[in-house]
C-alpha cells in the first residue's frame, strides 16, 4: 500500500553538505556521510541526495562519493546531478542506488527518459523540476543549471510530458521557497498534482512538522521531502540532524 513519504534532501558541492536560499550562496553544514549515518539510526523513509554543481561545472557524478554513500545508506537512495545519459544511471544503480534524478537533461534530451524507462525501469526514473515563479509575467517557469538557466517551460504541461515520456516520478523543487523554511509552495502543487498520475515529491519551504502535515492533508500520497528543517533546529539554525520519531511521523501521515 503507498503511503506519504517523509524525505531529506541533501545537497552536495565540493563533497559536502551545504544549505542554500533561493538556490544561491551554498553554506557548509557538514559532511554528508556523517549525516547518512544519523539518519539511518532515525529511520528515514528515502534519501534524496543532489551535486548541486555538476551539470553547471560540466561535470559527470562523482561515482566514488555516491558509492560511499550507497554503501552507508539503509534507505531507499535516490541521487541526482550531472546525469546526462542511460550509461551514467546504469553505472549509478549499479553502486547501490535506487533512484535516478534528472533534471537539466530531461530538458535538453526528453527522450532520454524514454531510454533510461526502458533500461533501468521506471521506477527508478526521477525527473526534478526546478520551478520559480516570476513576478513579472506572474507564471510559473522550470529553470535548470541550479536556477541560472529559464527554459521558459510550464511546469505543468512538461511534468505531463515527462510522465509519457516514461518518467516514474516527478520532483517538483521550488526555487522562490527554497531555505526559507516558511512552508511549501501550495499554489504550485495544486497545479501539478491533479495533471499527472505518477508519484510526486515537492522540495522547498518546509520549516515545520506542521508544513508538512498540511502537505499530506491537502494532497495525500505524496512525498514530503526538506532539507534545512532536517538539518537546522531552532531560530538560530544550529546544524543538527533531526527527524520525527515515530509516533511524529505517525501522527503526519494518518
């Protein structure tokens, strides 16, 4: 039976773990295996990690980091950055990975999706869509190039293209909410959710538990992912790796 997923999202650069706002001045919190160790002990639900500059740097994964990491990991693993082609993801599940997460590339190379659905399946196909809405023309647009590039694209319309093209879930990563901790972009997801079938994970904004209690309420089954709420505790933002216990957990997602 599928259930809402409670997800971190850890960002890499450099090999370490860092936390942004709106996708600009990355701030090390850490290091990344460190933090898969904590959360294996809290029992996460999945692991997103994403290389936040690969695919600006023109760069393939760093597979000897994500083999580190698959090997401590004790959760679904899903990975993104730099993923370019069906022999990069191949080599990336053979790590240990479950996941896939592509995002430029699903952009420049939408039939990349169709060959990596029918290589690695699509269930292991995750397509992350960096959203931001702009207050000019008042529109939601996908950027990619960790925000610096707009393809001009409609969220809605490409994450339905993406789920025929083969895609096996849709990220949709808000770039106006990100690090801001002052809760989930409502207005973007129900735009998405009811345009495709396909499980949905949303990433930005979540400060609080209760973020993502009004999350699971309003939308059901979907996957509930953050990355500073996990990380920071406090008005200060002291780094410290943080998950609900189970009795949170269960009190979310009844």
């Amino acid at each position: 039976m599928l259930r809402p997923r409670i997800i971190p999202c850890l960002l890499i650069k450099d090999k370490g773990l860092v936390k942004t706002v709106n996708f600009k001045n990355p701030r090390y919190v850490g290091d990344p295996i460190n933090a898969v160790k904590i959360f294996n002990e809290k029992e996460i639900d999945e692991l997103i990690v994403l290389d936040i500059c690969a695919t600006s740097e023109k760069r393939e994964p760093d597979y000897k980091m994500i083999e580190h990491l698959a090997a401590e990991c004790r959760m679904p693993f899903c990975y993104g950055g730099g993923v370019k082609t069906v022999e990069q993801a191949q080599r990336i599940l053979g790590l240990g990975v479950e996941k896939i997460a592509i995002g430029s590339a699903a952009v420049e190379n939408p039939g990349l999706i169709t060959c990596a659905a029918e290589c690695i399946g699509n269930q292991s196909v995750v397509v992350v869509l960096d959203v931001k809405k702009s207050a000019a023309a008042n529109k939601y647009e996908v950027w990619t190039h960790n925000g610096q590039k707009n393809t001009g694209k409609c969220p809605v319309e490409f994450a339905q293209q993406l789920e025929r093209l083969g895609a096996g879930e849709i990220v949709i990563n808000s770039i106006n909410n990100d690090g801001l901790m002052k809760g989930y972009d409502i207005d973007l997801i129900e735009k998405v959710r009811p345009s495709i079938s396909v499980p949905l994970t949303v990433i930005g904004g979540a400060g609080s538990l209760n973020d993502i209690r009004l999350l699971i309420n309003k939308f059901g089954i979907v996957g509930a992912a953050a990355g500073s709420l996990f990380i920071f505790k406090g008005v200060y933002r002291a780094v410290l790796i943080n998950y609900p216990n189970r009795t949170e957990k269960d009190a979310l997602i009844k």
